[in-house]
C-alpha cells in the first residue's frame, strides 16, 4: 500500500507540473515558428532568438524539433489528461464530494472545481481554452490579429461555457 500511494503522489505531482506550466512551455515551442522581418522584409530572423536568420539550416533543425515538441506539449497534455479522465469517468460522474475520494486523489485536481455533472470533460476543455487563450495566439503574427482572436476566442468560451451550465 506504502508504495502505491507514493507512486500515486508522484503521478499526481507530474500531473500537477504539466497542467500549470503547459500554456507557458507551449508558448515557448509555437514561438519557434515566429521570425521578425527588418530592411523592409528582405531580412528575417526568428523572433525568439534574433542572432538565428528563418532561411538557415539552424532553424529547420529548430522547426523540425518544434514541430515533434507541439505534438508531445501542447496536444499531447491535453489528450493525455483526456484520457485519464476518461478512463476514471464513472467514478468522477458519481462522486459524493467535489474531490472524489482516495480513489480519485490522483486526478482531484484538475476536476474538483466542477460539479459531477459538468462530467470529466470540462477540465480538458477548460484546458484546451487556457491553452487557446495564450499560446495558441502565437500562430498569429500581427498583434491585431491577436487581439482579435482573443477576443473572439475569450466570448465563444464564454457563451459555451454558459450555454454549457
């Protein structure tokens, strides 16, 4: 018993550190693909590092890593919390209090602050809208176009989410 409630906090602790700082690494990673244009657009270097030029060997090779770490980060997390949500959704749809219980203590954080019948889904789609809301808008390169998409981003979530309840 000792030994399956340690591995349990360390699952939970991974969990827990992939969760809170998934928008921030993932921003890190979409921002690989960003360049800045200087001398009227004749010259670009990646936003993230400007001593790398967007048409060197170097930033394929980041391009190509980025690409594999999108996957893995920030639509790997997702499916992975997903999937262990799913995996344990009769128990968190019939759970007595908002943690769920020993059973669920692994898991109780990403859930708890939802009543059952929001069902295990809604803290992989509040996920999915901080991930939206943050590191998503870097596929944007003009501030406006940012702003915009938050914007319209932050309002459709909202609306869902009410309609939702």
């Amino acid at each position: 018993y000792k030994g399956r409630m340690s591995r349990s906090l360390g699952v939970k602790g991974v969990l827990m550190l992939l969760f809170y700082i998934l928008p921030t690494t993932s921003g890190i990673i979409l921002s690989a693909f960003q360049c800045s244009s200087f001398d009227n657009g004749d010259y670009k270097v990646m936003t993230i590092d400007m001593s790398i030029d967007c048409a060197s060997p170097e930033r394929e090779r980041i391009i190509a890593f980025a690409t594999v770490m999108v996957v893995v980060y920030p639509l790997g997390v997702p499916l992975l919390v997903g999937s262990m949500l799913w995996l344990r959704r009769a128990e968190i749809a019939d759970r007595d209090t908002r943690s769920g219980g020993p059973p669920l203590s692994t898991l109780s954080f990403l859930f708890r602050n939802y009543a059952a019948e929001f069902g295990w889904w809604m803290p992989v789609a509040d996920l999915v809208r901080r991930l939206c809301l943050s590191s998503l808008l870097l596929v944007f390169g003009q501030r406006w176009d940012q702003m915009v998409a938050a914007l319209v981003g932050a309002i459709g979530f909202t609306v869902t989410f009410r309609e939702i309840n």
